[in-house]
C-alpha cells in the first residue's frame, strides 16, 4: 500500500507486484491515476468521501472500505487480479531496463552529467 508519493511510485513499480494507492494530497492523486488508469498495475484502496489537506475537512475512511481492498487484493484469484500483476511485472522489467547501461534513464543521466560538466568547463 502506498501514499502515492513518486519515491514511493519508484520503488513499488520497481517491486514488479500490484500496488495498492491511497493518496492523500497534491501530485499523489494523479500518480494514483497512472499506477491504477494508464499502467493498470495497481488498485485503489478508497473512492469515496472528500480529500484536503484541510484539517476540518478531512475524510474518516471506513475501516470496513479498507479490510475489502486488502482482503480483495490479497486473493490472487480472477481475471482483474492476474491482468493487474502482469503489467506489475512488464512495468518492472522495462524499469530495471531502462536504468542499466545503455537504457534509457542511465542514458539520460549520463547526459545531463556531461551537460553539467559542460557547464563548469565554459567559465
């Protein structure tokens, strides 16, 4: 179970196992959105009620809303459960990809390095 938070998001897809979110505010709600919506790796835990960083607004989520995501995410059984660990796994797979020599993400970062090099070398 995550707050959505991006480090989180990291290391949850890094894990290559379905996700469970609950955000709680800003930027989690939209990598909810793309672990759950774009990805298809992860489930919500709660839908319902209103969400703010306000303290007289914020929302008591049932505890019975919880024990029903934990206890329907637990149960590896089903067609939704299996499509959702499967593109846990590809998502892991094409991250760990991405971030060794030669991928993507090593890549680009070996670029900005230089870039950064480049920088220091022109003054």
């Amino acid at each position: 179970m995550t707050h959505c938070g991006w480090n989180s998001v990291l290391e949850g897809i890094s894990a290559g196992m379905p996700i469970l979110t609950w955000p709680f505010v800003y930027e989690q709600f939209i990598n909810e959105k793309l672990l759950v919506e774009v990805i298809g790796c992860a489930a919500k835990v709660w839908d319902g009620g209103k969400r703010s960083t306000r303290e007289e607004e914020h929302a008591l989520v049932p505890g019975s809303a919880i024990a029903h995501a934990v206890f329907k995410f637990m149960e590896p059984v089903g067609d939704d459960y299996v499509a959702m660990r499967s593109k846990a796994h590809n998502v892991a797979v094409s991250a760990l990809a991405a971030v060794q020599e030669g991928g993507s993400s090593h890549g680009d970062v070996k670029d900005l390095v230089n870039d950064l090099f480049g920088l220091i070398g022109n003054k």
